[in-house]
C-alpha cells in the first residue's frame, strides 16, 4: 500500500480527501510543483521552494504558518519512510485553495498534498533520445499565469494526446505568435555553433527549475530571446529539461537527426554539482 501526505498528515494513497467541493477540481484554483529525490536528497530544493513561493504570491494565496522549507522536506522524507523507505522518487506536491465561494474565495490559505513515485535511476540519465514532432493547432497562450505550474493544463493534457497519436516521445509546442515555447513536460534548449540559446518567459514557457538552474549556473553563456520554428532545422542539438529528468535530448525531428554532445555535457555537469555522481 502507498501512503500520501495531505494538509500535513499521512493517509492510504486510495482514501477519500478532496470534496467536490475543492477549488483546484471546480476551478483549477491551484499550483503543483514537481520535484526528483536522489537517495533521499532532492536537488535544487531552494530553486523550488523559490517558486512555491513566488506563484501563492502571483495568485494572492498564502501558505500555512508551518509550511516552511524544512517542514516541507521533513514531511518527504517521513513519506519516504512509510512507503518501504523508498531512497529514489518523483515527488509531487499540489497545492490548493481552501476557501469557498465560486470564482471568488474567501480564503486565500493554501492546503496541500504531497505523492510520490518510485524511480529506478539514483542520478539524471541522458537517456538515448526522443522523437519529437509538432503540431500547427497545438499551441500556448502568454497570458500572467503561462510561466507557473498551475493546476489548469487542459492543454498539456491535449498535447499528451496527440503525442502518443502520433508515435512521437515528446512534442515540441508553440506560443500564440508561432515561436518557439516548450515541451509537454520540459523547457527547450537549441544549441547553434556551440551556443546556448533558450525561449524568454514571454514566449509563454513555464519557469522550470532545472532551466533556472542552468541560466543560473553558465551565467552568461545562455541567450534567452525568441526562437522561430524555422531554427529547429538548423540547430545543431534540441535539449529538453527539466527537475525530475534532468536533461534530455531530442533524436529526431521532421526527419532530421541531432546530436546530444551538449546534453551528455550538461547532464554530467549536473550531476556532478547536485549529486556528486559521474555519467
């Protein structure tokens, strides 16, 4: 049996806890953040903790006086224990609103629950590539919630399906004006001549944790502007990231096949930095 964590006590994974009347089911009133744990070490805490923070502050919620950055990696370690001391996880803690009322809520503390799934790997792994593809309908709007993690991924969900449809591992998405955006569940890097090149937050992508963690670390050795589709087919490499899988890379594209030295580069830097681990 697995155990989850729910406004900071544990509970079988298959009990009934979220009313119908929960705002993150009626309205998508909510935020999740997704996070990798390495033998019972999660990376880049303070990168998401930053975030967690950052998007109650956008959607004018508050978290509990007790929900601290401490608190929260007590309660995953605790969760750990009870689920047969599982040493290497996806972890996913979801936010909601608590308050009643319909669009407008009158309370704006945030509840929470805390799951996670066992993984194999006890590092980030390149992986051997992903097929990739796009599609003209499938895109993403910029609006003032486009680079959190929020609960209403109605898109992401489309695009999900239209990627297993079609054969392909991942789908590379678009903004409203045509350029460049994400993935389906990471951020994308293109590599040109050596150079390292990633979508502004105003193309409409998510503000992922590893991409931070990557401008943060090469400081100036990224460039963030806009990316026209057209320069997919003259990159010499397609990265995608994100905090659970780390980096991976795109194999095929439109027919076209890639390299991955750049990601085999940043995936060993990585792992050296945030896990003391070699490819």
């Amino acid at each position: 049996m697995r155990y989850i964590n729910y406004n900071g006590n544990i509970y079988p994974e298959h009990e009934t806890l979220l009313p119908v009347t929960n705002r993150a089911y009626r309205y998508g009133d909510g935020f999740f953040e997704s996070m990798v744990m390495f033998n019972k070490k999660i990376p880049l805490m303070e990168f998401h903790w930053s975030r967690i923070v950052f998007t109650a502050e956008v959607l004018s919620a508050y978290l509990p006086p007790t929900f601290t950055i401490d608190a929260l990696q007590s309660m995953i370690l605790d969760l750990a224990s009870v689920n047969d001391a599982v040493k290497n996880a996806r972890i996913r803690v979801q936010f909601f609103r608590l308050g009643d009322g319909l669009y407008l809520s009158n309370d704006d503390e945030l509840g929470f629950s805390i799951t996670m799934d066992r993984l194999d790997n006890e590092k980030f792994e390149v992986g051997e590539g992903l097929k990739a593809g796009m599609r003209d309908d499938c895109y993403k709007a910029l609006s003032m919630v486009s680079d959190l993690k929020n609960s209403s991924a109605l898109m992401y969900v489309i695009a999900a399906q239209f990627t297993r449809a079609e054969g392909w591992d991942e789908i590379i998405l678009m903004n409203h004006f045509g350029q460049v955006c994400e993935g389906l569940t990471s951020n994308i890097f293109i590599v040109k001549n050596g150079k390292l090149i990633t979508p502004t937050l105003d193309s409409a992508c998510v503000n992922g944790v590893m991409r931070c963690y990557i401008l943060w670390l090469l400081e100036n050795q990224v460039e963030e502007r806009e990316i026209d589709v057209d320069e997919l087919a003259t990159a010499d490499e397609i990265i995608m990231t994100n905090a659970v899988k780390g980096i991976q890379w795109i194999r095929e594209l439109n027919g076209k096949t890639y390299a991955n030295k750049k990601a085999l580069e940043l995936t060993q830097m990585v792992n050296e930095r945030l896990i003391g681990k070699a490819v």
